[in-house]
C-alpha cells in the first residue's frame, strides 16, 4: 500500500502550512493586540480572551487551500501571462489579508460575543473569503484579461 505521507508534494504543503499557520497567528494576534487593544493570553497557537473564550489557529485555518484555489484560477483562466505574473502574487496576498481579516474577525465575535463564534466561522468568514476571490477574478476578467480593440 502507498503511503501518501511520503509523497512530496505533502511534504512540501506540511511544511507550507506550518509557515501560514505561524505567520497567521503571528500577524492577527498583532492587530488584535496592537491596533483593536483586545488583551489576549497566547498559548501555543492559541488565544484566549479575558472572558476565558478563545481560538486555535490550526492547519485548515492557514489559507492555503483559498490562496491555491485563486492562484489555480488565474492559472486556468485566460490571459496574458505577463500580467498573471503580478497579479497571481498580489492575489495571494490580497487572500493572505483576508485571512488575518477573518481572524481578527473572529476574535472580536469571540471577545464580544462567545456563542456567535461557531456560526460566524462557519458563515460570515468564509463566505467574505470566497467573496474576495470572485472579486479578484472578476477583476481579473473586467479590467485586466480584457483584449484591447
């Protein structure tokens, strides 16, 4: 039997989405803490909030599978390949941003209002991900794949 595990391309997404996970919290938690002034105890890739609540960033929380959905997109899609290669990068990032976004999100519902958490993650914050990658798409087809006639 075939070990998947052993496969490197899982190598390479493993060590991938320990990097998104670490620069995920890293950067939220700074939002959270520097800019909202939401006081927070960080325990291993957790948060905890002053009302005891709090979030774990773990591997599905990383955005790897958003950013690979938009940049396979952009890569299937028509288009000059000299402008797929700005715009895939800063599409990623533009996802990467919206991730922070959702858990920055996710913090203040978990701060401000605990049982609403599980619904907004499950709704609100992923729906705003997909959100901005049809966004990103259509304008990718309205204003930049667009043929000049």
């Amino acid at each position: 039997m075939i070990n998947l595990h052993s496969f490197p391309f899982f190598n390479w997404m493993q060590i991938a989405s320990v990097f998104f996970v670490n620069m995920l919290y890293d950067q939220s938690t700074w939002v959270v803490t520097n800019i909202l002034g939401i006081k927070i105890t960080e325990i291993n890739n957790s948060f905890y909030c002053q009302n005891g609540s709090g979030l774990a960033i773990n591997d599905s929380c990383s955005g790897i599978k958003q950013i690979m959905q938009f940049a396979l997109l952009m890569l299937i899609f028509p288009g000059p390949w000299k402008h797929k290669a700005w715009f895939i990068p800063l599409g990623m990032f533009i996802v990467h941003l919206t991730n922070v976004l959702r858990v920055v999100i996710l913090t203040v519902v978990t701060e401000h209002s605990p049982a609403n958490v599980k619904y907004t993650h499950d709704t609100w914050v992923r729906i705003m991900f997909y959100v901005v990658i049809f966004g990103l798409w259509l304008i990718w087809v309205e204003k930049i794949a667009v043929k000049k006639t």
